[in-house]
C-alpha cells in the first residue's frame, strides 16, 4: 500500500447526512478497499483508481481543527464519513484520539462510524465521555469468509461483532449499519445482534454507481439491479418490529 503525507488547509467539513452536522476525514482513501465503497466518490482520480492501496495522511489536521473550531457552531461531527478513521494506519498516527479529544473537549457530540477494533484504544475517551458519543459499527454480511471478498482487508465481522458488545456493555450508544445491503444475504441475526446489544439499526440499498464496472462489484450491482428491495425492506422492517429493534433508512 502507498502512503502519503499532507497538510491540510481545512479540517471540518459540513454533512447533508440526517443527523449529522460536520464531517472529519483524518485520512483520504482507505486500506480496508471494500469493493462496494462510494467513498471513492469523493477523493481524487488517483486514490479512486486504486482504492484501498492508496491512503493520505493528513498530518496537520488536529492542529487546523483546533483553529477552526473556535468559529464553528456546535452540533454532531461524524468522525468519518470518507475513511474509517481506525484503518490500521490510525494506530501508529493517532489522529483519530487526537480529533476526538478536541472535538469533545470543545464541546461537539461525536458519532463514530468503523469496521475496526481499534477503537476500544479510545475507550478511555469513549467512557468518559458516553453522554456524548455514539459508535456505529458497519456490517454487511456475518459471513467472514464473504466478508474478506467484499470487504478484503477490513478486520472481520465475528471481530467487529465481539468489540460492539464490549463497547455496548460500556453503557456507550451503539449502532449498526446494514448498508450496503447485499442482494440475498441475509439479515436475521444482524438484526438479533442489534436486539442484544440495544443498537439502533439503520439500513440501506446496495447503490449501483458507475465504478461498479467490473469484478464483484460489478456482479452484486446486476444482482442489485433485479432484486425486490422494497421487499426485502419490508421484511427486515417487520423482523425489527417482532424483536423490538429500533430500524431507521440511512438516508432518508
Ligand atoms: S471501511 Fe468504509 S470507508 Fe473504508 S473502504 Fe470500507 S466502506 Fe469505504
């Protein structure tokens, strides 16, 4: 994997995303490559073109975020919307504990969104302030072995699951994001594992994008393409309503 060093001029973004205010990207691109990834929307040609083996460190970006919080309404920062700010290159620059330090200490609310363990490094920071923030853990498929396909250098799903009831356990809001959906994989104890661990559930389609042209990708959006998504919506809605889980769309 290739990675580079930058500074940067901004730190804070903001996000059209429901619930959301602001957006804090540590990094741009990810090493975890998931192959349905629109993160790639939104970063250069060159990351985009080989996703997952391009990362950029955003060396600076603590330091211009404490500068430019001091001019920014208070609200939610979703630390991250472009990156997964705990991509194992996190461990060594911990810029994510650092960001999340700041933005707490300044008073912003802080909804993590990731795939990886290493954010029970934080917990620290997560525990001591639990009123204000919540961690959402994105799980796709509860197939390791399908996850390494679709998600081929993410940590697992069985490992994301045990660190989501550990955080849980802590008294720390959690959630899951079911998104993208894939076409025929199934829900049901995705949807026990947000019963049994209180998470809110949100959800959405497999989205056809044009990169989709080949490989995988490709194949779970033709699949995607033909599939009954109002169905299927239908059905993991009432499965949420029998065990009492709280289901949300991601986007709407
Ligand atoms: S972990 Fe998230 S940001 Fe990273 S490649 Fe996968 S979907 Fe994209």
């Amino acid at each position: 994997m290739l990675v580079f060093r930058r500074k940067v001029k901004r730190a804070i973004g903001k996000s059209n995303l429901p619930g959301l205010d602001y957006t804090v990207n540590p990094y741009i691109g990810c090493a975890h490559g998931c192959v349905y990834c629109y993160a790639r929307l939104y970063c250069e040609k060159e990351i985009a073109e080989n996703w997952g083996n391009v990362v950029v460190v955003k060396e600076n970006i603590p330091e211009i975020l404490s500068k430019e919080l001091k001019n920014v309404k208070k609200g939610v920062v979703a630390l991250s919307t472009a990156t997964d700010a705990y991509q194992f290159l996190e461990e060594k620059e911990q810029l994510t504990r650092r960001i999340l330090s700041i933005l707490l200490e300044n008073g912003f609310r802080v909804s993590i969104q990731t795939k990886s363990p290493l954010v029970l490094r934080d917990m620290d920071i997560l525990v001591e302030n639990a009123e204000k923030v919540d961690v959402g853990f994105t799980i796709t498929t509860l197939r390791d072995d399908f996850a390494k396909k679709i998600e081929p250098n993410a940590p697992l799903p069985s490992e994301r699951i045990k660190v989501l009831k550990k955080i849980s356990m802590e008294g720390i809001e959690t959630w899951i994001f079911l998104g993208p959906m894939i076409p025929g994989e199934k829900f049901e104890e995705i949807v026990e594992l947000a019963k049994e661990t209180e998470s809110i559930l949100y959800y959405d389609k497999y989205r056809i994008k044009p990169f989709m042209r080949s490989g995988l990708a490709k194949e779970l959006a033709e699949k995607a393409r033909k599939f009954d998504w109002f169905e299927e919506f239908k059905k993991l809605k009432n499965y949420c309503e029998i065990l009492g889980v709280s289901v949300k769309s991601a986007f709407d």
